[in-house]
C-alpha cells in the first residue's frame, strides 16, 4: 500500500508540474506539484490504510518516535551538505559556466534514480518488518534485495550511459549536451550510490537509524572526493 501512495505522489506531482509548467511558465509550477503530490500521498493512503488513522497523541508512541527518528534530522543534513557541497566545489574550481552544465547532468542522472529508490523502499522495508531478522533469513529476502538492486542499478547506470546525452539535450536543449566522458562518470557514480543503500531497509525496519546517519556521514566525504577527481578530468 505505502508503495501505491509513493508511486501515486510521484505520477501527480510530475504531472501537475507538466501542466502547470506550460500554463504559469514559472517556478510556481514546481509548489502546484510538491502540493499536489503531498495531497495524493495523504489521500491515497487513507483509501488502503486498513485501520483509520487521525491526529492524536501518546507518550510513548512520541517516546519512541524521538529515538527512532533523531538520527535522521542530522542524516537529512548530512544529505544536503553532500549534495549541495559538490556544486560550491564545482562552482568555485570550473566557474558557472561548467556548474550549470554539471547542475544540469547531475539532476538528470541522480532525480530518478530516487524516485526508484522510495518504490523499493516502500516495498522492502515492510517485508523486513513483516518477517522480522530470522525470518527474512530463512526466506532469502537479504538475498533477494541484493540481487534486485544489483539489477536495478545496472539497467539504470546502462540506460544512463546509452541514452542520457540524448535525453538532456532533449529535455534542456543542445547547449547542455555533455560530453560522453561526463556522462559516463555520472552513469558509474548513479550505479555505485545505489549499493549505498544497500543495508538501508533492514536499518529502518530493525530501528537502527544510527547506521543510516554513519552511512550518510561517511559517504559525504568520498562524495566530494569523487567530485574533485571529476574537476581534474575536465
């Protein structure tokens, strides 16, 4: 169900964005979108939930919310500096010229590929939950998960690198076309941050969110690393 509503979210906010986008023809488009999709994901998931949900409160739900989500607020942060950190890299070592073309590439190969990401998600986090550590293991779902990501990222680094210069010239015109070289860095960048989330399911479903904000500490630093080895080709 929790699967159903992303994929629900994800068609309306692209959606109304498109439409908005050839009305408005301004960023406006982009709020009528979030909104539209945040409200499909709400609506959506009060259709399938099987037990009626509303606002309310309890201690301990509250309790034991705080301890599963803290270390998520400093793992979003962290997220967002890794992110935002390549571009003032590239920025300041290429000029502007070369960060909007990189800007450009990176939103191309990076933005679907976490939209692919939630669907998994919201498919393997509660299989983990529902089989619990042994069960899972004894119902080969580690194994399963593996091997469908390893599938996934490969048909996505692959489609990346044999069609992606042809969508970003099609989608932002000709003068963003980048060269084969960036295409195929980002290609193998979008292959390699897909093993990142690797454990990523089990964490959420056993609790140990602590592990997603290691993860996503450590992963900044070789992020920008890689970003600096990509100045030096250019």
């Amino acid at each position: 169900p929790d699967a159903v509503g992303v994929a629900s979210n994800q068609v309306m906010w692209t959606a109304l964005t498109v439409i908005t986008a050839l009305v408005l023809r301004d960023y406006r488009c982009m709020l009528v979108g979030l909104f539209a999709g945040a409200i499909s994901y709400v609506l959506t998931t009060h259709v399938l939930a099987t037990r009626r949900f509303r606002l309310g409160w309890s201690p301990i739900v509250a309790r034991d919310a705080w301890v599963y989500g803290a270390p998520l607020i400093p793992n979003g942060m962290a997220l967002a500096l890794s992110s935002i950190g390549d571009r003032f890299l590239i920025g300041s070592l290429l000029g502007l010229g070369q960060l909007a073309l990189y800007n450009v590439v990176a939103t191309a190969a990076f933005m679907p590929r976490g939209v692919v990401l939630r669907l998994l998600m919201a498919v393997t986090v509660p299989l983990f939950l529902r089989n619990g550590r042994e069960g899972a293991i004894k119902a080969r779902i580690y194994e399963y998960w593996s091997i469908l990501l390893a599938g996934v990222s490969s048909f996505y680094a692959l489609t990346f690198l044999c069609f992606g210069g042809v969508f970003i010239g099609l989608v932002f015109g000709r003068t963003y076309d980048p060269p084969q070289i960036l295409t195929t860095l980002f290609a193998t960048s979008a292959f390699l941050k897909f093993f990142v989330v690797l454990a990523t399911p089990t964490a959420l479903a056993f609790g140990q969110t602590r592990f997603i904000l290691a993860t996503s500490v450590a992963a900044g630093p070789a992020n920008l690393g890689s970003r600096r080895r990509y100045c030096g080709r250019l």
